[in-house]
C-alpha cells in the first residue's frame, strides 16, 4: 500500500471503551488527545478544526469541550484568541493517571458482579451435586434442566421493549474489535435502546453492506439469525 493510501485509526482503550459514564464521542475525543501525548506532542486546535474532524458542529464541540473539562483527568485552555474571526485556540491534554482512576471505580463494580456470578455458579454446582446422589429418574430430570440452561445462556433472551446495552449485546454476536463496536454505536448514536430499535438498526446496516461504498461494521445475514434467537417468545 502505499503512502498516502494508508489509514489512520484512533486507537479505544477497553476500559474507556466499556465506561457507562461518558458518550461514544467524549470517548473517541479523549483518545484522539491521548494520541497526541503518546506522540509526544500537546494538541493545539480551534473549535473549527475539531468539529470537522468529528463531524459536529461548532456548537457541538463547544459542548464535548466544556463537559470534559469538568471532569479531573481533562484539561482544556483557550488560547490565541482572534478577534476578527472570533475564534481561539485550545491547548488539550488528558492526565492518564486521573483517567485511571476515574474509570476504576467502575471496573471495581464490574469485578464485584463477576465475583458474585462465580460464586452463584458455584452454589448451583453444589447443588447439581447433591442432585446426583438421588434416584436416577431424578438425575435424568436435572440434566434435562441442565442442557437448557446451557442452550439459553449460548444467547440472551429479550423482550422488544427490553433496554439493553449496545456493547453487551455485541459482545454476544461475537463482535469483540473495539472499531466495529465503535462503529456500530456511532451509526446508533446511543449506547442504550430498547432491543426492537436495535433490531432495526442491524437490518438495516445488514442492507448497507452491499453499498459499494459502504464503510463499518459488516451485520452479516448469520448475524441477523443470532439476533432472531434472541427474541424472547
């Protein structure tokens, strides 16, 4: 490939990227800056320049940039105010130790909620054990139960009214490349939906893929067979 045909790509943390706390497009411009640092550089830019760059208006950017610059780990200063234009400049840097922090209290939660799974597999195991001192026609009913429930846990189950969460759903049709995940949310523009709009959206992005000049997340017809079984009856 050559030189000037090559892509370049914002490189997600997962931490950051699972984070419940901050919009898809905070996300995507916190790693843009973080880019710049492990470049060695400082991003230095105007409101204009970042909006095109993330596709948002300047009112948009305004936002994202007046948002994260309540929170500890941000930091963004105006500077190089032009008059004639009405436009400034903004030095941008994110302080990764404080970024950390900010998003262990919630890996802390997630860890907490697998520690209990484990401990409730573990309690069911127990239990199956004790199930197969019994008679047989017993034994042979819990293994019934047993091989549904390992059917169903294969794939979640939902209601269409149900609010489920973008990248949990993903992760369970096996999408687990921080840019499809990325992509597939930007399309939604949400993290959080019922499952029918969810539905809607993959149908549709499953038409697109044939586009010829349609770029992202490819929802395969495999895909939509996964998602159908996930419809709760």
């Amino acid at each position: 490939m050559k030189e000037k045909e090559k892509k370049n790509f914002l490189k997600v943390s997962y931490n950051l990227l699972a984070t419940t706390k901050l919009s898809s497009t905070k996300k995507l411009f916190i790693s843009y800056i973080i880019g710049w640092q492990k470049n060695g550089k400082t991003c230095f830019e105007t409101n204009n320049n970042l909006a095109l760059k993330f596709g948002l208006k300047y009112s948009g950017i305004r936002s994202v940039l007046r948002e994260l610059n309540k929170l500890d780990f941000f930091n963004a200063v105006k500077k190089d105010y032009d008059e004639k234009t009405g436009t400034s400049g903004h030095e941008i840097t994110v302080n990764i130790d404080k970024l950390d922090a900010f998003l262990a209290s919630e890996t802390s939660i997630q860890n907490i909620d697998s520690t209990n799974q484990e401990t409730s597999h573990f309690i069911q195991s127990r239990t199956d054990i004790q199930n197969d001192d019994s008679n047989d026609e017993a034994s042979d009913y819990n293994n019934e139960v047993n091989t549904s429930k390992s059917i169903e846990s294969i794939f979640a189950i939902y209601q269409l009214s149900d609010k489920i969460d973008v990248y949990s759903v993903l992760e369970k049709l096996g999408y687990d490349e921080p840019d499809e995940v990325i992509d597939f949310v930007e399309k939604a523009n949400s993290t959080l939906m019922d499952f029918q709009k969810f539905i809607t959206i993959a149908k549709n992005l499953n038409k697109d893929k044939n586009k010829n000049d349609y770029t992202g997340i490819i929802i395969t017809d495999e895909v939509l067979t996964k998602i159908n079984q996930m419809i709760q009856v």
